[in-house]
C-alpha cells in the first residue's frame, strides 16, 4: 500500500503506473481469452479442411455419421445410416465430439 502511495506522491508516476496496469490487464486478458480461442477455431477450420470420404463425425445438433462426398461448395454429403443421406454445412461439424467419439472407439478398439 506504502508503494501504490509513494508512486502517486511522485507526481506524473500516478498515470504511468496506471498505464502500465492497464497494459498488463489487456496482456492477461489476450493470453488467456483471445489467444486460446483464436487456436481453438484454426484447428476447426484445418479439421474441416482435412475432412476425407469414411471419416467418423459428430455434428453440433449432435448427429453422428460418417462422410460419404466432400462437396466443393462447404458441404458434405453425411450418411446417418445405411443408405440415409444428409446435406450439411463443414461448419457444423463438432472438432471436441468429433474427436471424443473417435478416441473412445479407439479406446474400445484397443481392448479387443
């Protein structure tokens, strides 16, 4: 308490000190909200990218399937079951459940 005091005491360092918190709370606030986000959607959008005919997803509704034709407009051709096809949005498709669905039929997989 005795510095935040003597710094205001000094005149100008009032401002500056404020300045610097200030500069360090937008610094806090990048590191730990924007950045983390930011890469969270490029690995969506490389996974989207990468997405190839018999990959096993999950979409954000929560439909499961697996991917019969990747269209050249952004969309896919799903299969929800044997000879049942949706037309759907890359964009809807879940990176985090698409990515948990796979790891526990691995992890099934594995066991056997």
């Amino acid at each position: 308490m005795t510095n935040l005091f003597f710094l205001q005491a000094a005149g100008g360092s009032g401002a500056t000190f404020q300045l610097v918190l200030l500069g360090g709370m937008i610094l806090v606030f990048w590191l730990f909200m924007i950045r983390p986000q930011a890469k969270k959607a490029k690995m969506a959008k490389q996974f989207q990218e990468n997405m190839q005919k018999g990959d096993k997803i999950v979409t954000i509704a929560g439909i499961h399937g697996i991917v019969n034709k990747v269209n050249e407009d952004g969309t896919i051709n799903l299969e929800t079951s044997p000879g049942s096809y949706m037309k759907i949005e890359k964009s809807a498709i879940s990176l985090e459940w698409t990515q948990n669905i796979n790891k526990s039929a691995a992890a099934v997989a594995d066991k056997k």
